[in-house]
C-alpha cells in the first residue's frame, strides 16, 4: 500500500509574530526553497541554498517550524537525519484591511524584506546580463506599465496571470523540465497608485 500524497495548501498568514518570524533573508529563502520540493530538505541542505552554517539554518528551520511555517518531514532512512518541508505550498499574506497597528507593522516588514531580496534578484540580473546567452539577455523583461482598471478589472488580470504561471511552477515541473531549464523569478505587482 502507498502512502496517500498529501495535498498541499496555500498558507494565508494574519498572525503579527508568524510574520516577524519570516520577516528575515535566510526564512525566506528557506521557505521558497522548501515549497519547490515534495520531500522536504535537511539543515544542511538548506544551509547550502541560504549560505548560513547548518546549526545557523537548524535555528531558523526550528523558529519557521514554531510559526507553523514548516514541519518535520518523514525520514530518509537515516534516523539523524532531520527533514523539513513546507507546512504549505506557499504562503499569502494578509493582516486583514482593519489590522491594528501591531499586525500592519509585522506585515510592513515582512513585505519590505520581500521587496528587499527581489530588488537584489534584479540588481544580481543587470550586473551579469551582459555575460549571459543572447537568449536569455534577449528574453528576460524589466517592465514598468501603468494601467486604467476598475477592482474588476484588476481581479480579471491577477487571475489571468496566475493561471499563466501555473504550468511553468518550479515544483511541477521538476520531473520533466526542459532541456536548458533555468529557474526565473518573477515577481508580479499591481498596485493602485493613487
């Protein structure tokens, strides 16, 4: 008998502290990282991909684990051996429109350190685009449009979106990636500007 795939969920985190405790680099990190895999990864896995030493990372993977962000994975077969994954696929967050004024600061933060690492995703890509194929310097978009749409308009458009994203998922696809396959950040933002 097989054991039943669990189906993973979007998390959507409202809580203050959960959104400290991820409010950091390293947490991030981990957390994308985890959400790509269905096995889950080690400390000294994780190390490697955040850049920390493998208790450094244990910290963090204990503290992700407390907010309810991770969870203990099953064993490989080696009984030392600690695994985690994602207690989720991914994760929303939302303090809620009437949040007070601790909840609102917590998300702040959380979204700044967000905007902090994709910022430096985008620098990282213009001080080596020069060096890369011609079809990936070619292919790759840095794009600012300012668009006229109603609420409606904008829910029409975040769907459409998502639902093009869906297909090229880094977790889906890992069993039959393309030849020449890269992992792509893509960051998608609407947001009303006044």
């Amino acid at each position: 008998m097989t054991e039943a795939r669990r189906e993973p969920r979007r998390v959507t985190i409202s809580d203050p502290q959960v959104m400290r405790a991820l409010a950091h680099p390293a947490r991030i990190s981990i957390m994308e990282y985890l959400s790509t895999l269905d096995g889950g990864a080690t400390a000294t896995e994780c190390a490697e991909i955040v850049g920390l030493s493998p208790s450094a990372t244990s910290y963090h993977l204990r503290e992700l684990a407390r907010s309810g962000l991770v969870e203990q994975a099953a064993s490989r077969g080696d009984a030392r051996e600690r695994v985690w994954r994602s207690a989720g696929r991914g994760y929303f967050v939302d303090a809620g429109q009437a949040a007070g004024p601790e909840a609102r600061a917590a998300e702040v933060a959380l979204v700044e350190a967000h905007l902090a690492r994709d910022a430096e995703r985008t620098r990282d890509w213009f001080r080596r685009a020069g060096d890369e194929p011609p079809e990936w310097y070619e292919t790759a978009l840095f794009s600012d449009t300012v668009l006229l749409l109603t609420a409606a308009d904008l829910a029409e458009l975040n769907e459409k979106v998502l639902a093009l994203f869906a297909p090229y998922r880094q977790r889906d696809r890992r069993g039959d990636a393309p030849a020449g396959a890269r992992l792509v950040a893509a960051q998608y933002k609407v947001l009303p500007l006044s």
